[in-house]
C-alpha cells in the first residue's frame, strides 16, 4: 500500500465534504480565510469581471454579470464532485486492490473510471474490486454519493428561495421609491401635508427585509453576486436607498417616524457592514460627494413644498453628514467589488419607473409617465 497517496486521498475527501457542508448545511459565517468555496468565488469572480469589462454595452455587461451567480455555483458543485472522485480514485490506487474487468491493462484512469461509476451510482459493473478493502472503499463512496446528490438537490432550491424573497421586496420599491430607488422619492412619495405614517410603516418593513438580507447573505453569500431582473434595481441600490432615507429622517424629522428610521437604519447598516466583511471589503470613501449642497438645499426645498416640516439647515446638514459616513464608505466599497451602481439622493433622469414601462410603448418615456401619473392621480 502506497500510504502517503492513499492519506493524500483521504486530506482531499475530507476537504471537499467540509467545505461543502459549511457551505451549503451550516447556517453561520465561516470566519476561517481559507476555504476552497472561498478561493473558487474569489478568484472567479476576478476573472469573469475582468472579462466583464471588455463589454463595451452596459446591458450586455450586466447580462454577462447576471450568469455568475448561478453559473458558479454550478461549476463548484462539480469541483466538489470532481475532488471526491480523484479522492477515492487516490484511495483505490494506494490500496493496491485488483480490479476485476474484461480486458486491457489497469492504470490510474481505470481506478478514476471506477470511482466516478461509484459516486454517481452508476452500478455499470464492468470493473469491480476483487479485494474487501476495495468493496469497502467502493461501498463507502456509493452511499457517500448519494449524501451528496440529495444535499445539492436541497440546496439549488434553498437558493432560489432565498433569492425571490429578496426580489419581491425589491419589486415593491419600484412604485415607491422610483427606479432606480432614491431617497428623495421615497420621502416625496410618503409624505403628504407632514403626515408620515406610511413612511414609517414601510421603514418597518424594511428593517425586516434588512434583517432577512443579513441573515441569508451570512449563510450564502454568492447570494450577493445574483443580479436583479432589471438593470436598474439590485440588492446594495436598495438598501442604499433606503439607508438614505432613514438618515435623512433622523436628521430632520421628529415624533414616531424618527423612532422607526434609528430602528431601520441601525438594521440596514449591520447588514451593509457584515456583507463588506464577507467579501473581505474595508470602507471605501467616494471620491464624488452623492449629496452635494446644492442637492441637499434642492432636496429640503422640495419636501418643504410638498408640506414637510424640517430641521434647521446647518444643523441637518451636520447631522446628515454625520450618518452618511457610518454606511456611505461601505456601499462604496461593496459597488466597486460587486460592480453595482449606487443610487444618487436625487434622480435627475427623466425615465420612468419600471412599471410604467412596456416594450410595446411609444412616444418617450417623459410623456408615458406623466399620462399615466394623470390617470393614477385620477383615480386614487
């Protein structure tokens, strides 16, 4: 027996089924650095950007970026695979077992062959062990096999799962906050005569979605590398948005509403700091100001004429400032290595909103959204 190839075998099984059970079973953050899960991700993910960027067309870029996610979780479901066959095949070949076959000589690719077979329980039976430690090795690896085949078929839906749930709240924010999502929407459109009980109350549902953000993207971070179905909303643009506009509420608002935006801004910003520490991204400041104070006068200005009661100007811009530089350097650093735009406070494009679009429109997307904001007005 060729001992070291055959503990060789055994490190390089063992690798691969702890790596896939903290990846796909254990539902807490992994704080060890090295971990194949991580090196593949990592690495991966450098290349595909880089070729990424070689896409002169924004939508094709983003298209291309849309693949990773689910493509490399592919791809590291048949690393893992392959790592467990060269595995036992190492296992097999140490061992010195015979191999029983109908003709041509045995070498290392017979025993790689044979493995494969077991692992995928394929029960071909055209080589077979003729020696009990290699029926051992052999049924050892069937019902490892298996194990594996049923934890990947639970896990490709785990996924998807969790990547619908955080969809859905970002498909309602379209209708309240603008696409993309900007802070000036969001207040512009809760806010009527100072009254902001529906601000608050969708602030409440936000800290919730902030907390199920955390908690999914914790145990499965390639869930941040999935993009969203439209080019102009993601994950990191909406929690932005709304970390924009809780800062902004608890720099000039007052009474209950600031209650829940310390409430909502406290959860959105843990989740935005333990994602930046997943991806090993330390706080980045943006070399471009995204309030500055010619947006910020134009900003107050319009909540005030929409019946906003707010704070002092100098005293709301210090505070401002001061909330904006506990989450804006994390955003910053997560769009850079995520390759996801950062909303602005104040949208200065015409577009419309998603749902006022259609493949089939015609006219510009201005006239469209003001027809349709008419016949919305009338109505409700």
């Amino acid at each position: 027996m060729n001992i070291p190839l055959f503990l060789a075998g055994v490190i390089l099984i063992l690798i691969v089924l702890g790596d896939a059970f903290e990846t796909m079973v254990l539902p807490r953050r992994v704080t060890r650095r090295v971990r194949l899960a991580r090196l593949f991700f990592r690495y991966a993910w450098k290349i595909w950007l880089t070729i990424a960027r070689l896409i002169t067309s924004r939508r094709g870029m983003e298209t291309f970026l849309g693949f990773f996610g689910p493509l490399s979780v592919l791809i590291l479901i048949i690393l893992w695979a392959t790592g467990l066959v060269f595995g036992f095949a190492f296992m097999l070949f140490a061992s010195g077992s015979t191999l029983a076959m109908p003709e041509g000589s045995v070498s290392f690719g017979t025993y790689l062959y044979l493995s494969g077979t077991s692992l995928f329980t394929l029960g071909l039976g055209d080589v077979t062990p003729t020696t009990p430690l290699g029926r051992g090795i052999i049924a050892a690896e069937a019902g490892l096999g298996l194990g594996f085949l049923a934890l990947v078929i639970s896990y490709l839906p785990l996924l998807n799962q969790s990547f619908a749930r955080r969809e859905v709240t970002i498909a309602l924010l379209d209708a309240h906050a603008g696409s993309p999502p900007t802070a000036m929407e969001m207040l512009h459109r809760h806010i009527h005569h100072n009254e902001v009980d529906e601000l608050r109350q969708h602030l409440y549902e936000w800290e919730r979605w902030s907390a199920e953000l955390l908690e999914s993207h914790l145990s499965y971070p390639v869930l941040a590398r999935f993009r969203s179905h439209h080019e102009n909303q993601s994950w990191l643009g909406s929690l932005t948005a709304i970390l924009d506009t809780c800062a902004f509420a608890l720099a000039s608002l007052e009474g209950v509403c600031k209650d829940q935006a310390k409430f909502t801004f406290a959860m959105a910003r843990h989740a935005i700091v333990d994602i930046a520490q997943i991806f090993n991204c330390p706080p980045v400041h943006p070399e471009h100001n995204r309030l500055p104070k010619a947006d910020l006068e134009h900003l107050c200005a319009t909540l005030s004429g929409a019946g906003l009661k707010l704070e002092e100007a100098d005293v709301l811009e210090k505070e401002l400032s001061q909330l904006r530089t506990m989450y804006e350097p994390y955003v910053h650093a997560l769009s850079q290595y995520l390759h996801i735009s950062v909303p602005p406070w104040i949208s200065r494009s015409k577009r419309a909103d998603n749902w006022q679009t259609s493949r089939w429109d015609t006219g510009s997307g201005l006239e469209r959204k003001k027809l349709l904001e008419e016949i919305w007005d009338d109505h409700f």
